[in-house]
C-alpha cells in the first residue's frame, strides 16, 4: 500500500473540487487564519510518515484535545465517570445549552463542549498542574515537544467565552462540576488552545490505532478495551450532529475542531491528521471530510 501516492493523490482531487466553507469567527483570533491551507498527514503503526500540502504547519487544535483529557481521565475514573457524562450521539450543535437543561445536568456526551468541561473539571481534581500536565501528556505520545500553546487564541476565546461559561455553571447548578468555574474553563481554554501539526497530532492519536500501545512513548497508553472505548465515542459522538453522516461516508474513528483539524484513525493500520480551516455549517471541516472520505474509497476499507 503506498501511502504517498494515495494521499497525494486526495490532496489533488480534492483541491480540484473548490469546496467553500467557512472559518470560525466566535473565537475572533481563528478568524485571521489564511483559510486556503490544507494539509495531511498519516502515521502508520511502525512510525513511517507520510504527508502532503501544508502538514508541518502548526494549527488550532481545539476540540480535537477533548480526546486527550479524556484518555488522560478515563483510566482514573474508569465506571465512575459515567454517572456524571453520557455516550450517546447529541444530534444538537457542540454548544447547546436547552440540552443540558432537559438532560437533568448530564451532558450526552464527552465531546460537545458541556461533556468536555466534565471532563476538564475530573481532570483538574486528579492532576495538580492540569493545563501543563495535558501538554506533557501529548508531547510524550507524539515523541517530541511539540505543542504550543498560543495564548492569543486563549484569550480570545476567553473574552467571548460567554457560552462555556454559561453551560459550567449550569453544571455546576446541577451539583455536576467540583472544581472553581473560572480555573476549570482556563484549563479548558487553554488545551483548546493548542497548537499542533498534522503528523504530531497523527502521532498523538497512534495509540488508538495500535490497542492503545504508543510506539513513540514506548508503553501503553490505555488498557485495549478501553481504546476500544474512545474510539466508539468518536465514531459515534466525534462530529457532533454530524456524527452519522461521518461515519456513513468515512467510516472511521474521529474527532474534529474548529480550528479546521481532523484526526482520525483506521484500528490496526494508521492515524492520520487533516486540516483545513473552512468549516460547513455544523463546525466540521469540508475539505477534511472530503479528503478522509476520498481515502477510505481509494484504500477500499474502512472499519466496516
Ligand atoms: O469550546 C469551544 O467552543 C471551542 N474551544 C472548541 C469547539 C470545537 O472545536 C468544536 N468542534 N468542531
């Protein structure tokens, strides 16, 4: 299987297809981003690298870190976890609030952002230094120092962070948040933050693909049952109310963000990284989505 060739060859078709979207302007500083960059990356489970268009450029990683505080947190709380958040697909928007109101305070699930801020706030009672132990944590499965977080994006999310605010504190009126509202959402904020490439972050979702072993932090990373757990929550929860259409037409593991990042992974061959920063209306990235749905067709499988 010639990784290059097939990647190359989505990148092309495509590019070839002038596929509009576009890109986040609630948090004001991803609104600067040149919209056009699109790159591609894929790890395959002995390390090789391959990668095409603008994969070594440093992008917002935004809801795509919601999988790693989880797999931070979930061996730590294992059963316990699932009586504060759910696993079930939202069909809403990332952000709802009616959602939670009528969900009793238990969110749907651990990727909209009220199951994330759970997640978060379990987090920051398990670990002292939370926002610098998620980056440790990343930079050791992706084998290199490698994240960034940029404080511009923070804070310009925090200055209209309005909505966020408003779902952990009506988590917290649910008696479903233990930790101070304002030091949980800097947390939040500040992994939201993260700046990653393609083949780091493809680095970083290795263990997914591979039982939950890391080849580049050289142990294992989450029991395989449990891996086998995240990877169900991003098929069915990883795109939101777009979940059902990206595993219909992918057919993969997943999980996106609005700073245009796709990563996603094929158990026991690859993971693979894409970013472009124009979204479609549900916050997903269009040209992602394509590039990852051109890909299972060419490799001819998918997880199905
Ligand atoms: O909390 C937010 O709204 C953002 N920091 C992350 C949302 C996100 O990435 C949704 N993904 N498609």
């Amino acid at each position: 299987m010639d990784y290059q060739e097939i990647i190359e060859e989505v990148y092309h078709q495509v590019q070839n297809l002038n596929l509009k979207g576009n890109v986040a302007t609630y948090i004001p500083e991803l609104a600067e981003v040149d919209p056009k960059q699109f790159g591609i990356a894929l790890v395959d489970l002995k390390g090789n690298v391959y990668g095409v268009g603008d994969y070594q450029v440093p992008f917002s990683i935004q809801s795509i870190s919601k999988v790693h505080t989880l797999t931070m947190v979930f061996h730590k709380f294992d059963t316990q976890l699932w009586y504060r958040v759910n696993v079930e697909p939202s069909g809403n928007p990332f952000n709802s609030i009616a959602q939670l109101e009528y969900e009793k305070g238990i969110p749907r699930n651990l990727f909209i952002n009220s199951g994330a801020l759970v997640i978060t706030d379990a987090l920051c009672s398990k670990f002292e230094r939370p926002t610098e132990q998620i980056s440790d944590f990343i930079n050791e499965i992706s084998g290199k120092n490698c994240v960034n977080i940029n404080q511009q994006v923070k804070n310009s999310e925090k200055s209209h962070g309005e909505r966020n605010t408003a779902l952990a504190y009506f988590l917290k009126s649910y008696k479903n948040f233990d930790n101070p509202v304002e030091e949980v959402l800097d947390v939040y904020f500040s992994h939201c933050a993260i700046e990653m490439n393609c083949v780091d972050l493809a680095k970083s979702f290795s263990f997914l693909a591979n039982d939950g072993f890391s080849i580049f932090a050289n142990r294992q990373i989450l029991s395989e049952s449990h891996a086998r757990r995240v990877n169900a929550i991003m098929l069915t929860c990883g795109f939101y109310d777009e979940a059902g259409e990206f595993a219909y037409r992918v057919g993969m593991p997943g999980k996106s963000g609005v700073g245009g990042g796709v990563a996603a992974v094929m158990p026991h061959k690859f993971s693979i990284a894409v970013w472009s920063p124009e979204l479609n209306e549900k916050g997903n990235s269009v040209k992602a989505i394509k590039a990852l749905e051109l890909l299972t067709d060419k490799l001819s499988f998918s997880l199905f």
